[in-house]
C-alpha cells in the first residue's frame, strides 16, 4: 500500500534547509506528536474506561478541571520532560512553569501547551484537540523563570495543534506555511493530507458565542449585527455561523473554508477582572500564529496579537481571527469606535 509523507520525514526534510539545525528540533516534535497520539487515544477510549466527566480540582485559570485535562496535561508532560530538548514547559493545567527533574538533561526550547482545548466538549463527544507553542528558551537558561517565557508570539519557532475530530489530525507551521497531517491509525502515523492551507480572504461564516451579546463592546455588536443583517444590511449579504466551544475546530474550520472567529472582551469579562477569555500563551499566540502563516490575521481588535509583550504566564486577551479582510474590518470598526 502506499502512503505520503509521513509528518516526520516532513520535518526532517524541512530542517534540513535550516543551516545549523542538530535534530533536537525534529525530535522535540516526534515526542509531541507521541504525546498527541496518545491523548488521541484516551480522548477516543473516554466513555469505555471511565475517564470523561469533571476532576473535581480546579486549575489556576478557575475552571473546574475535566478527568482528561488532567490525563492529557500528565501526558504532555511525561512525554516531554525526559527529552533532553526542553529547558521547562507550561501549560494552562498548571500554576507555574514545570522545571525539568534533575535526572535528566536539558534543552534549548521551551514548550507551552493548551493540553485539551474545549474539554467542555468532552462528554458530549464533540471535537476537542492539544494547541502548543514552541519557544527558544533564553540563552544559559537552566531553569527556566516565568520571565523567560514571556516572549511575543512573533518569537515562537513552531506552534501546532492536534485536533481529535471524526480524524485525528496535526496541524503545524514553522513559520514556513501551514501544513495539516492525518493520523493513520493502521501505521500509526500522521500523513501529510493538506499540504499548504491557506484562508480565503474573503468569507460569510462568523464564530461567537452569541448568549454573550448583551456584554459585548460597540464595534463587535456593529460587527455581528451586520453580518446578521446580510443581504438587507450594509453588508449585502448573507452570513451564516457557527459555534462550536473548542477553538481547535473553529480555526481548523477556518483553515479549510475560511471565516471569522472571535471572543472578544465584554462587559462580562471585565467584571471578573479579566482581559479576555482565552489564554495569550497557550492559545492565541499559537492559532495567531497559524492563522498569520496560512494567509489570515489575528488580533485583539486593537493590535496584533503576536506582537503583544506578554505580561503573564496564564494572561488573557480578546481574539478576533480568520480571514485578512474581516479581522480588518473588525479592527476598523475599533478604531472609528
Ligand atoms: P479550554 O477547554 O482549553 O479551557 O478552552 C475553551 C475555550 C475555547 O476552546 C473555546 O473557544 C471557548 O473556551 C469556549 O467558550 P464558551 O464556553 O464561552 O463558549
Ligand atoms: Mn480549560
Ligand atoms: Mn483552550
Ligand atoms: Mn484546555
């Protein structure tokens, strides 16, 4: 039988055009994408061996934890802690940086990871995935402050995520493209099944959460009730939506037939204190990144999310990304605001 490209053989090939690179980078990788693998497969095996519903803990974000954000975070990390190629990680399941244990030996990335992005999802059976962000860690860092892992988004070297669908699939740019992977269960190993994704500019699908709209700040009302309008609106057009709860699959979604995604800042938000609902670190940095390299933007509405000095390990921010032109059109309607 033949198959692709399998994602390895891709990275290698890919790092060879890098001058100087060791092969930690490539190797880094194959263990994420072990550790992908094997979310996959308790994520898939969930409702047979007991392990959906909640935890019972909460994490520092003050979620109450699923069973598998737990199992999947413990997975990441015993995946990658033995490499060699980390000098520490962090993850939106733990309060601070994980050093790595004195036994083994250290490397020059750090790994930042949403282990199971919208767990709430998990009990219905609906799509869920791991986003994670790969950074150079400072040089002579040996074990790594919360400091050192406050870099821009621009500063990232890889950024990825699995997605745990009807397939099971990686999705990952170097700052080269964007190429998505399939997971062939039969060889166990991901093939290169969308080579190059880009987002169309142009799109009329958007994503919010709309029980929030009540809290939302002028130029997104403006934005959203445009779009529904559609053809009677200022648009002159039709807009469909969806929402689905895990991020993953709306920029995944995004990735294949374009679109808007947003959870902006509202009223709501604010008065827990906070500046967004979704996580710079774990979450907008790496799909920002993803989304920049496929063709499409993302932004707070008001700057560039890559470009944002971050400010905290677990900080949050308003997400606006997708297609060039509407995140345009959103941040324009900030400005006139
Ligand atoms: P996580 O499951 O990692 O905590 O992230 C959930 C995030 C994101 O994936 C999704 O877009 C959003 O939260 C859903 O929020 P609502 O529950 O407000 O719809
Ligand atoms: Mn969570
Ligand atoms: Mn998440
Ligand atoms: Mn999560």
């Amino acid at each position: 039988m033949e198959h692709g490209t399998t994602l390895t053989q891709f990275i290698i090939e890919e790092q060879r055009q890098v001058p100087g690179a060791t092969g930690d980078f490539t190797s880094l990788l194959n263990d994420t994408l072990t550790a992908c693998k094997k979310i996959a497969c308790a994520v898939n095996r969930g409702g047979l061996i007991g392990i959906l519903g909640s935890a019972d803990t909460e994490n520092v974000q003050g979620e109450t934890q699923k069973k598998l954000d737990v199992i999947s975070n413990d997975v990441m990390v015993d995946a990658l802690e033995w490499t060699g190629h980390l000098a520490g990680m962090a993850s939106e399941e733990m309060d601070d940086p994980l050093p790595i244990p004195a036994e083994y030996p250290k490397g020059k990335y750090l790994m930042l990871f949403d282990p199971l992005d919208g767990s709430s999802n998990i009990d219905v059976n609906v799509s869920v995935g791991t986003i994670f962000s790969i950074l150079r860690a400072p040089e002579g860092c040996d074990n790594p402050t919360v400091e050192d892992f406050l870099q821009p988004g621009t500063q990232q070297v890889c950024a990825g995520y699995a997605i745990y669908g009807p397939a099971t699939m990686l999705v990952l740019t170097t700052g080269h493209g964007v190429n998505g992977f399939t997971l062939d269960r039969s060889i166990g190993e991901f093939i290169l099944s969308h080579p190059n994704m880009t987002i169309p500019e142009e799109t009329g699908e958007f994503a919010i959460n709309m029980s929030n709209q009540r809290f939302w700040e002028a130029p997104v009302k403006r934005y959203v009730d445009e779009c529904i309008a559609g053809s009677e609106g200022p648009r002159g057009r039709d807009f469909n939506m969806r929402w689905i709860a895990s991020m993953v699959a709306e920029v995944h979604r995004i990735l294949t037939r374009g679109g808007v995604f947003m959870y902006p800042i509202d009223e709501k938000i604010k008065a827990k204190g906070q500046d967004g609902k979704l996580r710079l670190m774990y979450e907008a940095n790496p799909m920002g990144f993803i989304v920049e390299q496929a063709g499409g933007a993302a932004s707070t509405g008001r700057e560039r999310i890559m470009e944002i000095q971050p400010n905290g390990l677990h900080q949050r921010v308003p997400v606006v990304l997708g297609s060039k032109n509407e995140v345009e059109r959103v941040e324009e309607y900030h400005r006139e605001a």
